[in-house]
C-alpha cells in the first residue's frame, strides 16, 4: 500500500512539473511569434500565455507549483504510513494471542509464572489459559476458590459477558483459566487480573509497588497478576478437549500438559541414548588398537554393560526392572558368562545410523532400582503404568520394591577395572607401570581412553535407567490421579467484568 501510494505520488510530482515545463515553453513560443506581428494581435496572445502564470518571467509561480506538488506527496505518504499502521495494528489484533514477555509474577508473593498459552475452540466462544510456576505451589492455596478473576478491554469496551472457570491441577504448579461466551469473543485486547485470596507467605507491598514503577494500585493489597490476551486471535492454538461435551481436568492436563512434559523428557533420554552410542564407538575403537598391539581390555568390561548394544529396531525382549537372578559377577569380580545372556562389545553394535533415526538401547541388565522400556513411541494415551508396573501392585508399592532394590543391591556409581592388562601371550602387567616392555605410552593412552569411553557408557546408562525412566513414570502416574488433584471453580463470581 506504501509503495503504491508513493508511486502515484512521484507520478503525480511528475506529471506537474513536465506540465509546467510545457506551459514555460508554450509560453515562451507564444510571445516570440508575436514579434513583428501585428501589436494588438501579439498583446493579445502574450496575455493568454501570461494567464497561467508560468511564463520565463514567472518564477515565483513556477515554484509555488513544484512547492504544491510536494505537499500532496507528502501528504499521500503521510497517509498512507498511518493507514499502514493501523492495518498492521489489526493484523496483530487478529493473529497475537498473548501480549507481553509470557512471564508475570503474583504481585506479593513475588511467585513467578510462565504463561504457556492461549487455547480456544474452533468457533472461538470457549477460550483457555494455561500458566504455571516452576516454583511450585509453596507460597499459594491449591483450592481453586482461593483465586478469582476481573477482566476488562484494553482501551476498549468489552461488548461480551463470559463466564469463567479456575482449574488448579493440584500441587502440580499449573493453573488454568477458562472463559466461555455464547456468542463468541471479538478480536481484542483482554485484561485478565487473576488474583488469589488466601497465600501461605508474608506479602510484600513494597515490592509490589517497585515491581509497577512506583505506582499504587490494588496489586499492593491484593496477591495477582495480570494478562493480556486476545480470545479471537487466529494465533491461538486450538483445543481439541472442547470437542468432548464433557470433558475433564484430565483431558485437560493430558493435552496441554502431559503431551509437553512426555516430550520434554523423551528428549532428555534421547540425549543419552545417542552419547552412549557415540561412546560405544569410542570404545570400540580403541579397543581395536589395543588388540592390533596384542593387548585384550574384555574381562575388564563392567558387568552392568556387557553385552548392552543400540539398534534402530525395537528389542522385544529386556528385562523391565532389576532381578537378583541378573546378577552376573563372580566371587572374584570377573564376568560369569555361564548363561550365555551377553556378547562383548564389538563395531556391529555401535554403529552410525541414518540422520533422524529412533535409537533403541539393547540390554538384559537394569540398575537396581531402575527401569527399562523402551519410550521412544510412548504418546499421552500409552498405558504406560500397566505395561511397566506388575500385576497385583499399585504404584506407590512398586517405587518402594525399586527404592528397596536400590538398597539391597548396591552398586558402584562408577565402573570398575581391574589394575593388571591381559596380553595375547598369557602374560599380565599393571597399567600403573611407568616403563615395561610389553606397552608403550601410546597403548596406555589407549587404556585410558578405553576406560573413559566405558565410564561414560556406565554412568549414562545408570541416569537413563535410575532417573529417566522412573521419572517418565511418574508422569503418567500423576497424569492417571490428576482429576482426582484437580480442584476447579466455577461460580458465577469466578469471572467479574469491570
């Protein structure tokens, strides 16, 4: 729009000053044709020319054109740059759901809160907000009752009456507000204020008043915060819990939570999937050039580790928690490989895989008190408590079988290795040798990137199994008791307009 109303401008500017160009020499053709003529005749047409004003002798006039043509310009750029704005105002209007950085805090309790997002139903008459502490709820009531919202427009009168609804996903830190209008909200700015009536710590009114620049206002004597946010926006994401009739807390949390929280944490396991790969191959290299110098690290491969592999395929068949029976150490500490369960390490089970690829890791030992699933397919609808969690035990029971495992058993965060090398020969030497004939400095650097790369392989794997995977189970465990945490208020107090 900018650049079409310049380009009318610059043709119009154009335009005048080629006229007044020609009017200049007509002019100028004019009073010369009139010499020698005739003089009434010439007097005649010299005044004709003279009429416009824009002769060789009429400077003054020539430039108040030119000086005329530039203020339409300017105008039509003018113009044009405000209509420019307010158009980008409503496309912003239209498209931005929530205004502000996505962080606010409760005014006396300093508690800080994310804002996660702005849902609505395809109709755009339901809207949902959904925010959450990352401190959790120390300082706050987990009562929905506790809180209560005011809403009015930003510059603007509200031409809506919704109602409102609080959900408070228990101890969880995340809070939702939900907004309902019949017939359905027009683009605007709303101010949500959400204040909660009953906190657990002393309120500081102070900082209240620092935190708004000085300026009194209710946040001093009352613990809120407050957002914007535009129940139109095209930019809103859209909920597909408001497709139910009846939906719950539940399908709620499972959807904006849940989903997150699964991801965030497959994630996590990925990372250490993948560096456990990339430490296999280290490994296995070099263990290749120790072999190359005759040198043998096998019987020194931690227990925990031996035999584990990663492949793009799902394995169908790994132990899901600890057993006694696993355990494979001998009295003396080396490998007991009478059940044939384990293969060593070698190049076929670390591998470059193609880019993208799910990595699947292979083992028939799990940490005590760990756990061992495969994740990488899990969704918010896997049943994932009964696939792990035996039958007969409730959750509660099975993380007390694991915290007992963990006791019983106890293992060495890091992995052991013997002292004295193997050689091909028969003959043994001591790693902690400054000189012997049988390795070189080289191979000892060697042995020590060995050992690191199987550490590396050791540690990880006990966070995947102890930390990982038990906390991903326990995300689908509160997810499986939210409704019954959920507290929810939904009088017709619960959203006011002012």
């Amino acid at each position: 729009m900018l650049i079409f109303n310049m380009a009318v401008g610059h043709g119009m500017i154009c335009a005048i000053i080629c006229l007044t160009e020609y009017l200049t020499q007509k002019g100028t053709k004019i009073m010369a044709s009139a010499k020698g003529k005739d003089d009434m005749a010439a007097k005649a047409k010299s005044v004709r020319a003279a009429r416009f004003k824009l002769g060789p002798h009429n400077t003054m006039e020539r430039f108040c054109a030119t000086f005329i043509a530039f203020v339409v310009l300017l105008g039509l750029i003018v113009t044009s740059a405000v209509h420019q704005k307010v158009e980008n105002g409503k496309v912003t209007l239209t498209e931005q759901a929530i205004y502000g950085t996505g962080e606010t805090q409760f005014s006396l309790t300093q508690d800080v809160v994310k804002i996660d997002g702005l849902w609505t139903n395809e109709g755009h008459t339901k809207a949902f907000i959904l925010i959450h502490l990352p401190g959790g709820m120390t300082n706050l009531s987990t009562q929905a009752g506790d809180y209560q919202m005011f809403m009015t427009g930003v510059n603007t009168d509200l031409k809506c009456s919704p109602s409102g609804s609080i959900y408070v996903f228990g101890s969880t830190g995340y809070i939702g507000l939900g907004f309902t209008n019949s017939s359905g909200f027009d683009p605007a700015a709303y101010k949500i204020t959400l204040r909660n009536i009953s906190y657990m710590s002393e309120g500081d009114e102070e900082a209240a008043k620092a935190a708004h620049d000085g300026k009194e206002g209710s946040y001093m004597y009352h613990n809120e915060l407050n957002i914007v946010a535009n129940f139109a926006a095209s930019g809103a994401n859209t909920a597909k819990f408001y497709s139910k009739a009846d939906y719950t807390a539940t399908d709620i949390y499972n959807e904006l939570v849940q989903s997150n929280l699964i991801a965030e944490k497959v994630s996590e396991c990925d990372a250490l999937v993948a560096d456990i790969n990339t430490s296999m191959r280290k490994a296995n290299e070099y263990a290749r050039r120790l072999e190359t110098a005759g040198i043998t690290m096998e019987s020194n491969l931690p227990a925990e580790i031996y035999g584990d592999s990663i492949s793009i395929t799902e394995s169908e068949s790994m132990p899901i928690y600890f057993d006694s029976n696993y355990m494979l150490y001998a009295s003396s500490g080396k490998l007991d490989s009478s059940n044939g369960w384990f293969t060593c390490l070698d190049t076929t089970k670390a591998t470059d895989f193609p880019e993208g690829s799910k990595l699947y890791y292979n083992t028939n030992y799990v940490f005590p008190g760990g756990l061992n699933y495969n994740y990488q397919d899990l969704t918010s609808e896997s049943d994932l408590l009964s696939e792990v969690i035996p039958a007969g035990m409730t959750y509660v029971q099975f993380m007390d079988y694991l915290s007992e495992q963990q006791t019983t058993y106890t293992v060495s965060s890091t992995a052991k290795f013997g002292n004295y090398i193997d050689t091909r020969n028969g003959t043994t030497f001591s790693k902690d040798q400054s000189n012997t004939d049988l390795v070189g400095d080289d191979a000892k650097t060697n042995i020590g990137n060995y050992e690191d790369a199987i550490s590396n392989i050791f540690s990880k794997k006990r966070d995947l199994q102890i930390t990982k995977l038990r906390d991903l189970l326990k995300i689908y465990y509160s997810s499986s008791s939210i409704n019954d945490m959920t507290s929810v208020y939904m009088d017709s107090d619960a959203l006011v307009m002012y």
